[in-house]
C-alpha cells in the first residue's frame, strides 16, 4: 500500500494481523490490532485473548485513548501492508509506541 491509501478508521493487514488506522502521519501510518486482544495481568488465570467481537463488544477500540497499543508504520512497513490478508504473511513486525 501507498501512503494515500490509508483512511482513519480505515481496516487493512500487514504480517498476518488486521489494523485499523488511528492516525496518519507525514511519513507514518498510527494503527492499533483488532483481529484480536492479549489481555495481561500479574495474574496468570485472568490472562487471555478477546476475539475482535469480544473486544469490540467491550469497547477496547474505541478511542482515542485507545485502551490497545497503538503501533507506529513507518515509510518501509507500508509495502507490505494491503487490504486483504496474505496467507503466506505471518512475520513479526511494527514497534508499539
């Protein structure tokens, strides 16, 4: 994907994970994860994943603030981003902000 091809609030994929896009910078794309939410806590039996139903369903994306890590694309991220998933794309990437 290009720069211009990104909307706020606009869903696209990169590394085998839906975003969605919160902010667009000059030279970035400001997106947080909805395909699913890695719960924490100090205590192991209340540690989980919300699916994106449960997670929207609990307002986890609604924002800003969001109450998910928003992650930074940068200028080199974005080519490997598109608006449907790639099944053979499962690398890690982008760095939480």
């Amino acid at each position: 994907m290009q720069h211009a091809d990104f909307t706020i609030r606009g869903a696209f994929w990169c590394s085998g994970r839906q975003w969605r896009c919160t902010d667009i910078g000059t030279r970035t794309i400001i997106a947080v994860r909805i395909d699913s939410v890695a719960v924490a806590s100090n205590v192991p039996e209340l540690r989980r994943t919300l699916s994106r139903g449960e997670a929207e369903a609990d307002s986890w994306f609604n924002g800003p603030p969001y109450a998910v890590a928003e992650v930074v694309f940068d200028e080199a991220d974005l080519p490997g981003c598109s608006f449907e998933p790639n099944p053979d794309d499962a690398a890690p990437m982008a760095r939480s902000s």
